[in-house]
C-alpha cells in the first residue's frame, strides 16, 4: 500500500512539473499580450507605408515637378508634398484608401497654382540641373529621385542624390535660372560610403 501511495505521488509530482515545465517554456516563446499587439501594429504600419510608397509612384501623371510624401499613424495615413496636376491630388488619395488597413486618409496635398512663369523656371532648371554629365542620371527611371518644385519663383530641390558634391552641383545649376528668387535644397544625401568618410 505504502509502495503504491508513494508510486502515485510520484506520478502527480512527475505530471505536473512536466506540466510546469511545459508552460513555462510557452511562456518564454510567446511575447506579452501587450508587446505582440505593438509588433504586429508595427509590422501592419510597416505593410502600409510600402503599399502606400507604391502606390503613389505608380500615379502616371507624377513628374519630376511634383514631390509627394505622407506619413502613417496606425491606420491614418496623410498625404503631403506639391503637385502640378490637380488630378494627382485626387489619384494619390483613392489608391491609398483602397489599401487594407487604411481606414482614414488626410489629404494636404497642396495644388502648385497655375503660372507661366513658374512653368518657364521649372523647364530652365531641369534644363541647367539635367544636361550637366554629373546629374543627368538623376533624371533617369519613371520617377525621377531629383524633384524641382517651382512655387512663386523659388525653387525646392527635393529627392535624393550620391554625394554632397551632386547636391551642391545642383544647388548652383538651380539658383544660375533667371528670375529664380531662392533656392531651398532639400536634397539628401544617400551614400554610405562617402557618409564614413
């Protein structure tokens, strides 16, 4: 009897450290409630940023004159940037809202007004920025990664380049057009390896 009684007490106590054992190492697996929710709202906003970067450089009528961005808060996104073309505006916000998981879309697009002036220094600039042998291939691709928005007669030179030396290039070439009042250079500058240096 004594032998039978200690054979099942320690059966139980086997059962359930095994059992104990088991959780445990599930709960070391498994994140917090709180801390997988935030990961998987992470991931989601992640998702939507990329959908919504694709998106809006899929817009046909995008150019090297308009400069889009946007930011995502949860399921929030907001559009923001200048157009030339009041139809990129109205586009940029029906592609984003089809994407799943955007539930609201903030359009501060702003609409660059109508003027030939403007239209006169936008081609002059990309002329002077685009035939100089260091910057012409910052033209090149559907969408091209060196923007010029003309607003008034100045200029905003937004995008990316390879070096510092583009982006002063660039810089000089714009503020070179006649009847340009300033120029704001937006550029950044994305290369790793002169960033070391």
């Amino acid at each position: 009897m004594r032998k039978t009684l200690r054979w099942s007490v320690v059966t139980t106590l086997t059962v359930f450290m095994s059992f104990m054992l088991s959780f445990a190492q599930e709960q070391q697996q498994q994140p917090a409630s709180g801390v997988q929710s935030s990961t998987g709202s992470q991931r989601m906003q992640e998702r939507i940023a990329s959908e919504v970067r694709h998106e809006l450089v899929m817009i046909p009528q995008l150019s090297l004159f308009d400069n889009l961005s946007y930011k995502v808060n949860g399921s929030t996104v907001t559009l923001m940037g200048k157009v030339v073309d009041p139809v990129i505006k109205d586009t940029a916000e029906h592609a984003v809202k089809k994407i799943e998981g955007v539930e609201t879309v903030n359009n501060q697009i702003e609409i660059l007004p109508p003027s030939p002036n403007d239209d006169r220094i936008r081609r002059q600039a990309a002329r002077a920025i685009f035939s100089d042998s260091s910057l012409y291939r910052y033209s090149m691709g559907t969408l091209p990664s060196l923007r010029i928005i003309v607003q008034g007669g100045h200029i905003d030179l937004e995008g990316v380049v390879d070096s510092q030396g583009d982006k002063d290039r660039a810089n000089i070439l714009a503020n070179s057009v006649p009847g340009v009042f300033s120029v704001t250079n937006n550029l950044r500058v994305e290369n790793v390896k002169e960033s070391r240096d």
